[in-house]
C-alpha cells in the first residue's frame, strides 16, 4: 500500500534505507531541517546542509521512485546562539523558491528558553511574509506539554498565520486535544522509547477520528525505523482498519496539508 | 475527518496482552533491580514510582495522566537553556 513519509531525516539515512522504504510503498518523503547531532560552527554549515536537503536529497531519492521535499530553518537545540540562529534565518530567502521547499520547518522550543522563542517567532515571522506554511517540533519529554502551549500562544501573535496551515509534531496523549483543539494539524511521532509507539498512535487516531493527523518516523541518526509508518499501518490492520481508512491516514492527509504549499506534486 | 469509519471490533486483548505483560515485569524488575542498587533515592526513579500509582484510575486517560505526571507544570520560559536534551521527569 502507498504511503507518505512526511518527516524524515535522509541526510543521516543510507542508501539502502531508501530502496527499503521504496519497496514498502513510500511515494515520497519530507525532510524539515534538523539538528545534525552537533553544533556547527558558523552559517556556512548551514548554507551547505540546505543545499544538501534542496538538491542532493532529491536525487537520490529519485533513483528509487521517490520524490523528496524539503523545510527550511535553524533548530530550535541551536538557537540558544541568537547571531548563529539569525545568520541562518538570513539564508532562507536564497532557498525559499526551491522547487521541493515545502515551507518553515522543524522550528520549535527544545528547552523552552527565552531565545528559542525568540528565533522561533523570527522564523514564523518569515514564514508569514513568505506565506509558507510552518512544520513545528515540540520538545522532548518532560519539556513537551510547556512547550506546546508555550508554541500555540506564541502563534496567537500572528494572525496572518493561519492555524489549517501549521502542524505540530510529536504530539503524544498529553498534548495532542490542545494542538487539535486550535485548528492546527498535529503529527504523531513513531520512535523508541522517546516518543510514540504504533499502538500508542493508533489509539490517539481513534480517539480524534485521524482528523487533521499524520504520523511520521522522524528517522534520524539515533535508533530509529525509516519503515515505522509502514509498520504501523500493519498493526492498523490487525486493529480492524479498512484499507481506505488506512490510506488516509498514510497517504491522503499527508497530501492534503502539504498541498496547501502549492508544490507538493506526485 | 467527517467519512470517519471506526474500525472492526477486534480482540485487543488477544493483540496486546502479552506485550504489556512482558512490559510489565520488565517494569517490576527494574524496580527491583534499583532497590537492590539502592538507587530509590534517584528523583526519576520516584516519578516513576508517582506515574505508577496514576495505572489504578478508572478512566481511559490513565497513558495521559502518567505523561502529565512527568511533566514540567510550570508555564514560564526559562532564562537560557543549559543543556540540550531531556531526562525524561521534572525534577520537582
């Protein structure tokens, strides 16, 4: 069955990971800009990695069938360094048009400082002038459900910004009814021990009617599973989901928020 | 989603009992493991202890109390942060 892995970390993947999600049906795969598992040292790093997710990326996805689409942004983990974070924010219009950039992405909080909200309004601010849409990542763990809330009020602050055209990532049971309660689209996570697993997922499906959701791997350089929307979909299977129900999840809900972008075409 | 259609009426128990059984005593043992250790005093291992107790409700929001319970409650940003990655449990 086709599906659509809509935040995936490809930079950090092999090859074979690719030929792997092929045959399982992936269509296309989304990359938001991330952090790389370090700090880098100036906006050059940068400039090269949204070159690498913009025109590498895409390429080698395209050997397997599989069309790839970008975010841009400066991580919320490096966004402590407000002159680094801006640098970067600075670059953006330079790949804004790209063909596969799909909008604003990971931004976020991660220990929801004072200057991570800073450079995250920075960056909704450009995707409000820009009219892109906004992938957010929320924190991790114990500092998920501040900065959730501490995200939705920040969003509250631009009007412009449509909340149908914003999705918040990582949503577990603790925060998922705040994110849908305001209008926004939220992704559900499918990763060990951190975040979500697939019958955590599908729970969460079933309570909201899989309305306004998608799921996602975040398949990163930690232990994770490039195939984990797969495999969930198999579980929904054993649940006693129909097969249209299954692809719309998988598929059609990712089509429809990315397609308000104006280029997600498969 | 308004064609929502809910799914077939499955035996979840038969699907899932044996994974939250397994999940269980790995849970037990933990605890014991960290008792013999005594590592009790560890603020992650009291959380744990505290998100425990949140099982006995009788209400199916006891996966959201348990994250809730790990929470940090407090509602303003932090001056800088410090470090870059979570524990796991506020430490109160």
């Amino acid at each position: 069955m086709n599906y659509i892995e809509p935040h995936g970390h490809m930079v950090s993947r092999t090859t074979d990971d690719y030929e792997r999600m092929a045959l399982a049906g992936c269509q296309a795969i989304c990359e938001p800009a991330f952090w790389a598992g370090f700090d880098r040292a100036s906006a050059d790093g940068f400039y090269d990695y949204f070159r690498q997710i913009t025109e590498y990326e895409p390429k080698r996805a395209a050997r397997f069938g599989i069309k790839h689409f970008s975010w841009l942004c400066i991580n919320p983990k490096e966004a402590e360094d407000t002159k680094l974070a801006e640098e970067v924010i600075g670059l953006i219009p330079q790949f804004i048009d790209k063909p596969g950039v799909l909008g604003i992405g990971e931004i976020g909080l991660n220990k929801n400082s004072r200057n991570e909200l800073r450079i995250f309004e920075q960056h909704v601010q450009v995707a409000q002038d820009y009219d892109q849409l906004v992938l957010i990542h929320t924190p991790h763990l114990e500092d998920k459900l501040k900065g959730t809330k501490l995200i939705v009020d920040a969003l509250k602050n631009f009007p412009k910004i449509k909340p149908e055209r914003v999705i918040i990532d990582h949503v577990e049971e603790h925060t998922i009814d705040h994110v849908l309660d305001q209008g926004f689209w939220a992704g559900i996570t499918l990763y060990p021990e951190s975040k979500c697993t697939p019958n955590r997922a599908i729970d969460m499906l079933e309570h909201r009617h899989a309305e306004r959701i998608w799921m996602n791997s975040a398949c990163d350089w930690g232990i994770s599973d490039p195939l984990a929307v797969p495999k969930t979909m198999q579980v929904m299977r054993q649940r006693g989901w129909t097969a249209e129900m299954i692809q719309q999840v998988a598929y059609e809900n990712p089509v429809a928020f990315m397609g308000q972008s104006g280029k997600f075409h498969l | 989603m308004s064609d929502w259609t809910p799914p077939s009426t499955v035996n979840l128990v038969d699907l899932g009992f044996m994974d939250a059984r397994s999940k269980l005593i790995d849970l037990a043992a933990f605890l014991d493991r960290v008792q013999r250790a005594n590592q009790t005093d560890d603020f992650r291992v009291q959380a744990l202890t505290n998100a425990i107790a949140l099982l006995s409700l009788n209400e199916p929001t006891r996966a959201k109390e348990v994250l809730l319970s790990f929470s940090d409650p407090s509602a303003d940003p932090i001056e800088k942060a410090t470090m870059q990655g979570a524990i796991g449990a506020y430490r109160v």
